[in-house]
C-alpha cells in the first residue's frame, strides 16, 4: 500500500508549517547559483500544497524568507524578491483554481513596494477561497513577532483597555501574527539541520517536529507522506501520561 494510502485522515494534522532548507546547497552541488536552489525550491511547494489540498490539510506556513535572511548578499535577497513577485504572480491563476487561499505573516512593510503590492493584491483575490490556506512567513522572525506582541499588550494596558493581571496564554496567542490560525501540531525541516531558527517560536510549543535529509527542491509528495506518517505515529501527550490518554 502506498504512504498516502496508509495515512489515517482523522488524524491528519490541521496546520504544518515548514521550513524549506538546502536551496543553496543543492546547486553547489551541481555547480550552480544559489539562486537556481530557489527557483528549483518553486516546484517542491506546488507538490507539498497539492498534497495538502487533497489531503484536505487547512493549513501550510511556509519559512520563505526571514528576518535574518536580509543580511544575505544583495544578488541573493533581490533575486528571492523577484521570485516571491513571479511565483505569486503565476500561480495566482492555480490558487483561484484549487480554493487556495493566500495569507503572509511578518513585517511585511520592510518589503519592496512591488513585492508588498503583489502581495496584498493575491491575499485579497484569494481571500473568499475556503480550502487550504497557505500562510507565507516573510521577513519574518519569531522574536521579532514576540517583541511586537507584547508592545501591542503593553499598549492595552496603557490605554486602560486591559489589566495586566488579565493577561494569559490567550492574550499572547491573539496578539501574535497567527492570532486567527491554529497552532502548527507538525513541523517540518528539510536538508538536515536540526534548529528551529526563530520560526513560530511560540506556536510551536507543542508540535511534533520532524526533519529529515532531503535538501528542499528535492522535496516531493512521497515526502510530504512520509513526515505525516511518522507524525501520526507519535503518542502526544500534551505533559499527561501515557495511561491518562488511553482512558
Ligand atoms: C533556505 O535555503 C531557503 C530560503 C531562504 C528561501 C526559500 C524560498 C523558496 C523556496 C521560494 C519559495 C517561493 C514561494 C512563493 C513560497 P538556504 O538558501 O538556506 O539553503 P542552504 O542552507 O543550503 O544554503
């Protein structure tokens, strides 16, 4: 029986957020730019989001460019820019198509205009879809998502519209970038690095994550199956015992 046949739906997680790395060192390998890693990375993300949909998966966040990552050399950071423009704007037509709703969480104001104009226009043309929705982290850092929360909160209490002692788990949670998405209970990291490098640093509380050795524009739907496979063979606990849950 093939992987994906062998997925029990019911237990499907309902958010996977990953993050795409081994870009650059898959075309080192084959002596190639780092830029062509991208561009080659465009087709491991169409087969994880047509894999998602049919297996009616509601929610991807994808690590496509962090806040870190506007320290790299500028031909790297412009071209990941061009490509986020000419990927958004090709596959708009494919989104309206499978129901694909598009979402993008960091600082987006530090983007390029046209990039941020892009953007906003695929996230309003998309916005009545109903089926998987693909959350875009760009520019993009936990701390930085963190940092930004509890500003807001402190500004609340400022303004006598909330008591620091009412402040809890809730109040981060709906302060944070994914304020109306569930939390990610799998997470995915390509190309053998084990870090979680600032990524959904909150969210992640309680994810099962998994990483694996494929470098990302190797990544294909067998692999996607593989990584909801071994999730779903995994006993979550949530800090309760093994007994407590089989009551
Ligand atoms: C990390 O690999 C990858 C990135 C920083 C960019 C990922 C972006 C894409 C695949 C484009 C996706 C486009 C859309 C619209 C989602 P790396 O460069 O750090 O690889 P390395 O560790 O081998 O150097």
């Amino acid at each position: 029986m093939s992987v994906k046949n062998q997925l029990i739906k019911e237990r499907l997680p309902e958010h996977v957020a990953i993050i795409m790395d081994g870009n650059g060192r898959w075309a080192k390998k084959r002596g190639n730019s780092r830029v062509f890693g991208h561009r080659s990375g465009v087709k491991a993300v169409r087969a994880v989001l047509e894999a998602a949909g049919e297996l009616e998966i509601g929610y991807i966040t994808l690590y496509a460019f962090s806040t870190e990552n506007w320290k790299r050399p500028k031909l790297e950071v412009d071209a990941l820019m061009a490509l986020l423009v000419s990927t958004i704007t090709s596959e708009t037509k494919t989104f309206m198509k499978n129901n694909v709703r598009l979402s993008v969480i960091g600082c987006i104001d530090t983007l390029p205009k046209e990039v941020k104009r892009k953007l906003v226009e695929c996230i309003e043309k998309t916005s009545q879809n109903s089926g998987l929705t693909l959350n875009l982290a760009i520019s993009y850092s936990a701390r930085w998502e963190i940092t930004d929360a509890v500003k807001k909160i402190a500004e609340q209490v400022k303004n006598n519209e909330l008591d620091v002692d009412a402040i809890d788990a809730e109040t981060i949670s709906n302060n944070l970038t994914t304020a109306n998405i569930p939390d990610p209970e799998l997470m995915i990291r390509t190309s053998g690095e084990l870090r979680i490098s600032n990524f959904l640093l909150w969210q992640l509380a309680y994810a099962e994550l998994y990483f694996c050795d494929t470098l990302w524009p190797d990544f294909q739907k067998e692999d996607f199956y593989e990584a909801l496979m071994d999730f779903q063979s995994r006993e979550r606990r949530f800090g309760k015992t093994s007994e407590q849950l089989k009551k």
